[in-house]
C-alpha cells in the first residue's frame, strides 16, 4: 500500500526511470502511454501497473543511490562512490547535525539528509541563489526537505547565517557533530570550521585538483585540525556476463579526491595538545597481514579458519585491560 | 558530558585509539600510564584527559568508520570503502529492515545497525558458532546490539529461523527492505533470498573470485532478480605533504567484487514482467558530459557555470509531465 | 636530409598527424592546402614546410608508439602500454627471433619488427586472408615488412608453415627466443607452442576475459611451462595544466589481461624438473622496501641517499659467491 | 652451446635467480651445492645442470626485464611498466642515439643500452660519483658498457662533458634522437635538453609528485618544447589460480609520474611555429570506439568481425590522398 507522498521510482519495459512523489490524484504520461497513478496505491512496492497502451511500469522503493541520482543538477554533483564512504568517516547517522557548504545542486545534501533522520539536522549553506533554489527544489522532491536547514549565505561571513537564533536547532548549526566542504578555496574558510564544529569533530573536503590539495594541507597545517587524510575513490565495473567476464571498457578516471581530518579538539592546561597532524598508522585498516579473503565466502569446507587477528585487536583495543576503580 | 555508556574514542599522543563503552567507575591502563575515567566526564567528547604519568589523551566520539575497524575480527571484514557504497546501493537508512548472512566478525552488522536507527532492524545469520558468538561481542561493545536480531541458523534451510514468531519484528525477517550476502556460493540461497525480501528490494553480495562471480550471474540469469550490477572499489591514498604531494607507495588492490540486483517484483497479470536483467543505461550516472569539475570548488570566480544538464533530467524525470485526474 | 623511403610523420598546425614514408616526387594534399614533398628532404627531420596556403607543417621522425598508432586496423589492436610491458618481459630487442599470432591489424608485429632489428626476425601467423593482407599493407607502410616472414596459416595445424624450408631462418620459425599469442583459444595451441621455440624460451597471451584466463590457466598447468604470471596494465593521464592538475576524467578501463609464462626447457636425466609454476617470489621487484621515491629526483639536497639495498642483491645475485676452478 | 660472456640467468629448484656471465672456469656456490659452471657450456639455454649435492638448476637467457631487475640498486631504480612504455614513446629501438641523466643505478640505462643494439649509442650523465660508479658496474654486469658513454657529470653545466670531441660518436651526444631525464629539478635544464636533441625529438621525464609536474609543466609552457603528455602506470597482477581466480591483495599504487614532450624542432621563416603545447585529440589511440575486444581472441567463432574503424584512419592517414608530382 502506497501513501499520498511515498517516494516511489517508475521503471519502463526499457529501465527507463522515474523518481516521484506518490500521489493518486494523477496522471503520469510516459512514451509508452498513460499511467493512472491511483492504480499504484493498490499493487505498492514491488507491484506493476501498465499504462494505458498495456506497457507494464515497475513500482520501486528508491535506494539512497537512487534519490542522489534523481537529483537534477546544473553542477557536478558528488557520487555515491564518494558520499558513501564520506558518511562513514564523518559518521552520518541517525541523530547527527552536520554542516556542509556549498549545496551545489543538493546531492550530497540529500544522502545527508536521508541518513540523519528525523532526529538529525542537516545545516546547508550556499552563497548562489540559483544553486540555493535548485538544492531546495530537489530536497523537496526527494522529501526531505523537513530535515534540511538552507541558508543563502557566504560561508567567507562565517556559519552564522542572518536570522540566526542562538540555541535555535533550526537556524543555529553550532557545535555540529561533523562538517563537509565542497568549495573552490576551502583553506579561506577554516577557522569559521573550527569555530562552527564541537570539539573533536570530523571534517571532509571534496577537492578537484591536486594544486587545491597542497593549499589545504598547508591550511590545515597552521589550523586546530589533525589526522588529516586524503584519498580518492575509483569504481571499475564489469560487464554482467557469466561466461566472458570482463571490466567495462572504460571508466571514470576522476570526480575528485577526498579529504578529512579532524577538529583538534579543546585545550588541556590551556593548551591543546599537539597530536600528530597526521597518523602513519592511519591505515592499518587497509593493510593488514589477512587480506581479500572474506571468509565467510572464500574458505572452503573444512578448511580452517584464520586464527584471531592480535594486530588489531591492539590497535582499536578491548575493554580488558580496563579494571574497576577500587570503591574504597 | 558523556553519559555512562557511550562510545568513546581514546587517542594517545602517538595517535594510538582505544575504543570503549564509557564507564566512570573504571580505570584504563594505557603504555603511557592510568587513565581514570571518571575525569573523562566532565571534559567530554574532544576534550583531554592525562595518564597518571601526564601523557594527554584525546576523547573522541567514534565514526561509523572507527566502529567497523573496532571490530574484533577472526575473518576478513568489510571495508568501509564497500560498506559505504552498499549502504547507498541497498537505501540502509533510519527504519529500514535489513537482513544479512553471515555474520562474520559483524563489521558489515555494525555498519548496518548504526544506520537503521533505533526504528529499523538487522536480521543477520551465521551458522557458524565462533562467528555468531563473535558478531556479538562487537554489537555489544559497539552499543548496537538492541538493533540486531542475530540467528546462529544455517541459510541453505532458508531465512526462517528457529523460534521465529510469525509477524514477530524481532524474529521474522519476512518482507525486508533489502538483503546483503556474504557467504562462499550465494547462488544456493538465491531462492531463499527472493522469498525473504519485499517485491522490488535491493540484494548485494561480496565475492573474492572471478569464478564465483561467473556463478552467481548464472544463477542469477534463472533466478527472480534484474537490473545486475558488477564492480570493485578501490581507494588510492596520498601522503599528506603540501609541498610532495603524491600517492602512497602501496595500496589494497583487492578485498572483493560487489554484486548488486533488484528483486523482480510481483507478478502482473499472473507473469512477472520481464525487465532488464541488466540496464545498459545503468551508469550514466557515472558517465555524464559533465564531469570531474565540480563548480563549486572548481569554477575560479567570474568564469561561468556550466548550464543544466538537460539529459539528467530526462533519465530520473521530474513531475512536470504529470497532470491532475480529472476529477469530473 | 630525408632519403626516400624514409618514414616521416606530418604534423599540422592543429595538430592532425599524417604517416608516410618519404617520396620526394609527390604531394600530399591537406585540408590546410598542398604539400610539396620534395621541400621536405632539405629542412629533414623536426624542420617545417608549408603547404601552398601557407600552413606550416612539422615533419618528425615517427616513434614506435606512431608507427603502432599508425597501424590501419579492422581489429582492436594492442596497446603500447601492454607492448611495451611484453617487449620487456619477452626479451625482445635487437636480433630476436620471435613468433607470433594471430597478426590482426599488425600492430604487435610493427612493434616487434622495429625493436628485433635486421638481425632478429618475426614469424607472424593469420589463418583469416583479409588480416593476413591487412598486416602485411601496415608492415609495408611502416618500412619493416623485409624483418617479417608472414604466414596464412592456422596455428591448430601447427607452426609448420606450408612451404617451410627446414633450417631456412625466412621460413622456419624452430628455436624462436620468444613467442606471443593474441588468440581466442590459446589453450588448445600450447604443445604447438612449447615444439616451436627454444626451451627455456618466454611466451606471452593477450585475453580480454577472466574465464580465458582461467581456461589457459587451466592448460598450462598440464603444459611444460611454467612462472606464470597474469597481470593488466592501466594508463592513467593527466590534464597538462600547471596550476590545476588533475586526471583526466576517464580512462580506458580494460584492453586485455597479459599472461607469461616460460617454456620448462630440456629434460635433466630423462626429466624436465618440476620448478615451481608460479613463483611465489615473483613480483619482488616491484615489491621493495625502498619505494615511489626516485632517489635521484626525489631526495632534496643534503639529504642521505638510501643505504644498498642487500635484500635484491640476494635475489638475483652477484658474481662473489663464484670462486675460480682449481686449474690444478 | 654458451659462449664464455653470455648472460646466463640459473635458476634454483625453488625459483631463486642468479644473473651471470657464463664463465666455464668458475664454480658457483649456491644454497643448494656447488654448480660446475662448465656443465652449463653444453646444456645450453634452457638447460639443467645439478649441483654437488644434486639439485637441479635451470640455465636461461635472460629478458631485459629480468636484466633490470638484475641490476643492483642503492637508489630507486625505474621499473619495467614505466620502461616499457617510454621506449615505445621515445622511439627507442636498433641505432638510436639516446641521452639519459641521471644514470642512477643504471636500471633505464640498461633497459637503453639492451635496445639500442650495437649500431645506436646510450650517453648518460650523473654527477654523482657512487652512483656513476654502480651503473657502471651494472651496465658491465649487464655485458652491454660497450654501447655506453658514460660521464661523471652535472648536467647544469650542460650535456657537453669535460674531454668531449666534437662530432666523436663516443663522447658528442651532440643531436641525440631522445632524451630522458629522472632527476629531481628537470625544469632548470631545458635549456640544455633543447640543446642536445635533434630537432623534434621526443623527451621523457619522471618524476614522484605532483608539484613537480606542476613545476615542470610551466618550464615546458616557455621552452621550446610541445605536445606535452603526462600519465602513470599501474600494473594489477592476479593470483594464477584458475579455479579461485583474484586480483593480488596488495599493488604497488606509486612508482612516479611520466611526462613526454617534443622539442619544438628548427625555425621556419625565422620562427618556430607555434604547434599546439598539447594535443586535444592526442589520446584517441587509447579512447576508440571499439575497445578492449580483440578480434582474434574475443570474437567467437561465426560472428562478424567489426568492420573498418574509419576515424583512426583518417588521424594518421593513408597516402591515398597524395599525388604524384607532374614531372612537366
């Protein structure tokens, strides 16, 4: 059963897709025909229902992939193989209150937004009116526009925006629990980050050119910020073909590298502690002695099982060695 | 503040982390000394704390990132680098019902349960004891463990597990928004798979070899599932030095093919429709006019903005060709 | 001075590229108006002429990557950056004899022309006549086709050429240093493989599929080959621009995998003996301690230079450990 | 039959290398026992000879890529994937004349050397003393120093070293058919690469970051060079498992960045035309429109072979277009 207002994604006899609001009081006139949307409510997710040429249209549940795609843009929007992994290290989840500047076309505003929750917020700053109008726009298409402060501000003015109401959640982003830029010159506008984020916050940075890369790291080297990290994200596909497997031809090259690091935290004894601006055992995570077997799928049976990884167990630690304090 | 029991991040000054439930009433002790936790209270997350011997230690609040490498394993895990772009793929977000095989170490479980918020639920199966008793320490030291039902049930009996209450949304998994697969021969359950999702819902799976991909898009060609997708992640890391900015020397070169699929939905007319099995244009996402530029970090100012991508559009289409019902 | 027969490359003013061999008693004519070839032999190599409209043309020596670019084709042809890979691990250069099929377009075989010189020599096999005429008009073109013996001749019957003159070094391709397959069965070839070159000797395929590859895998292992390698190479290219440099926004995402392998030479007391298939210590090359950095360009004045790397010294050996016989 | 001085590579029952001089009057000491070196002179390449204790040993010819990796290295050396592709770029074959600076540990100036035949020449500079020491001994090692010129020199004083004679084949690199340059500042000596090379000769350079590309492509945009090209390469190895078929675990992700470059070639009515600094349309050798399939190893048997690729005929044309000049 579908609800006036359910996100629901169309898909043609061809694959062609349509992101919609659902709501039964209307007509979706397709190339193949007419559909009469209120015979959507009855079949749901999952169902089918044909247009009025007899050409039968899927009704889906949109994936976050898919809402990021349906996001009409007059810019280069983020893709998901970046914004999923941006989710991770900034940790987006439900509850969360993250800044992010520019809106751009609202890509990435929209995965934010869908991952927050309705008890998260997402505070979205952009100085173009017409990027600001477009974000909105597709916020609202995706329905998710409840959770989304936009602000059409300079962050170069700081992340105050006017009408700003302190402790306000809706218009006051301080103390954001993580903060994403995506501007031309992010090392102009670091220590508005600093200020904007709490203690201790992640930061991310989306990033074009390798040029840009070296003015952030000198940035980020004379600002409260550490554990700074920069990567970039390749996808390669292959063509879904059992029996003659084989990459896609071609691929994107390049969207952009990726950048985070870590607000520095509050001071100790008056001042804060140097911590290594960037940590040589940052990666371990990705270089460990056990790698590309998953061994769920890759062992054989009766073949034995790795025996517990000690590396790691020492690198992110357990709870042993911890001991109660004496209550004496 | 920190509240008993929240996660917290320890970070000594050579960048060490500890990651820990926080409990006042213990100690901890580190290589640089004793740290009393209860003074970790009142400085909360990104404040400082020191060692008896007076080295300071940041606390922090983990990333989902920081929760999946916390992960205790006796397996590979998931890397971030899947997990985040399988978490857009298969739309995990606040609410939504997801189940999962097998368990491993429960990194991809960690992952999930963080994302489904307190309104969704992981359904995850493992048939192997080590492993089930495992995933559940790392749900439990990670503060999810009230998001996941865990079943040590062996999948090839199907999705149904021992005890299970009909309707029960702690102990059936029927009708979920989506399924995630990491097992050996995933093409064994793929019936099993279609049976326990929702019409419509989006799969996964991890595999390391060629061949068995070659296996599972045999099965997969017979099975009830369309829109095939095949692909690898790979992240490339930079040293982060302004002034020799370049690439690590080394990289992770292989942790596993993702394969995603579309459950094909209900029948219409008694035949389910026979869509796609994979769509041609499935990555135009990837492959817009448009690329590697993002305006608003790439445009140097004056120069003008790339006009509406008008073929974007049309792909995930807006709402302006629909028309009222008349209501006549 | 250009000599005739000379092969010259004609570069336009926008940068249009024409190969010819060098006739003084023609004109060429271009969309930038008539050249007059004979003005070429005078101003030679990397000196200019102009057409009769006034355009300047560039005349340059061609490099082998041109003459391969060159290459007329009704294929795909190889790449340089896989020939350029097998040129070295096949041991190609002046004085080789090698073997080859199929010849496709010819551009493999341009790129072995070029490096055997006029004392080595190709022996190139095609069973279909419209590539056989095809790679012989490419080789022609590129002034190699007198260091080529080619043959119409299906390789299923052996590299027994039909009219071969045993011992005649035109048409008996026995003893060949080194052999390169680009067939779509290879695996059926290989006794033919292992009886036409020398023992000892290196051979190599090209596959686009992985279950090629697990295929010819599965026949060298019962073949008298081995140290097999598989392995794909991949260009990434860079926008020239200094002060926004990035890559390129695609990139060719696969042309072909490569397979190496040694023939497992001559029996010792009635038996080849079994050396290892793979080496598992094979890739240590590119596997050292001391990485990326190029000591020459790499280390600012002043620093030290990394010490001897003993660990490669040991791998392929010096002569020291060799003492001179005892004459007595 | 081995001739005294041939290269010989043994090879242990366990796969371990040793790269010699085949010396008849010698013994060589292995881990395995002593090997008579004068049992080899009969076995021959491809070979097997046994040692005191009985250990068979493997006697082959060396390939160049097993000749660099020969070499003994105190620095970096370059690795076959990135020498493969410039000897291709720069033209590198039987008869050319090539500069190279710095030498290093003489890795390039081998790979040079072993292509050039002993019709061409290789001149190398390094300043240096032990490293012009180390290629020394590696090139002898090699059996190819007869076909270097080797000088003790900073190539800021120019390529013209002390004792040079004019015009002399063995110590003039005076109109050098390519260079290549692997030091850390190549930007101040364009001058002097203009210099040395012939008209219109191409250029290479390596270099680890990215800074120094961007440093190096504003020297090129005012010196006279053109068509500038920067890439890298990377090389992906599999594990030879034809039923568990897998990318390796781990890559080498950086070894350093490659730049060509044309010298612009001589003046023409007193200036050098202005040739595009890049070409746009440079890289459709590797962006055509029928990819990765080879025809001869992908095409099944009964299905059509994709016609004539017209486009890449026209970009370096055919000599349809030129006619005959009217001898009246």
């Amino acid at each position: 059963m579908l609800t006036p207002g359910d996100l629901i994604l169309l898909v043609s006899p061809k694959g062609k897709q349509y992101l919609r609001k659902f709501d039964p009081t209307t007509n979706l006139h397709t190339q193949d025909g007419v559909l009469v949307m209120q015979q959507a409510q009855a079949v749901g997710y999952g169902g089918v229902i044909a247009t009025h040429m007899g050409h039968p249209y899927r009704i889906l549940r949109p994936s976050t992939y898919e809402l990021i795609k349906g996001v009409k843009r007059s810019t280069q929007i983020m893709y998901p193989k970046e914004i999923g992994y941006a989710i991770l290290k900034l940790g987006i989840g439900p509850g969360t209150r993250v800044v992010e500047a520019g809106s751009g076309s609202g890509g990435m505003t929209t995965a934010l937004a869908y991952h927050v929750g309705d008890t998260g917020r997402v505070y979205t700053f952009e100085r173009r009116p017409e990027f600001y109008d477009l974000a909105g726009k597709n916020l609202e298409a995706a329905g998710l526009s409840h959770r989304v402060s936009r602000f059409n501000h300079d962050i170069s003015q700081g992340f105050a925006p006017e009408g700003m109401i302190p402790g306000d959640p809706a218009t006051d982003p301080s103390g954001a629990d993580a903060l994403f830029l995506d501007v031309r010159t992010p090392w102009d506008h670091l220590e508005q980050v600093a200020a904007v984020v709490c203690p201790g916050a992640p930061v991310g940075f989306l990033l074009p050119t390798t040029n840009q890369i070296s003015d952030l790291l000198r940035g980020l080297e004379t600002s409260p910020f550490e554990d700074v990290e920069v990567l970039e994200i390749l996808i390669r596909r292959y063509k879904p073909v059992a029996d003659r497997l084989r990459p896609e031809d071609r691929m994107v090259a390049h969207t952009g590298f990726l950048i985070f690091a870590r607000h520095a935290g509050t001071p100790f004894n008056g001042v804060v502690p140097v911590l290594p601006k960037t940590h040589p055992d940052r990666e371990p995570f990705e270089d460990e002695a056990m790698p590309a077997a998953h061994a769920a799928s890759d062992v054989p049976p009766g073949e034995t099982v790795p025996t517990r990884d000690a590396s790691l167990e020492t690198e992110i630690s357990s709870t042993d060695e911890t001991t109660p304090v004496d209550p004496s």
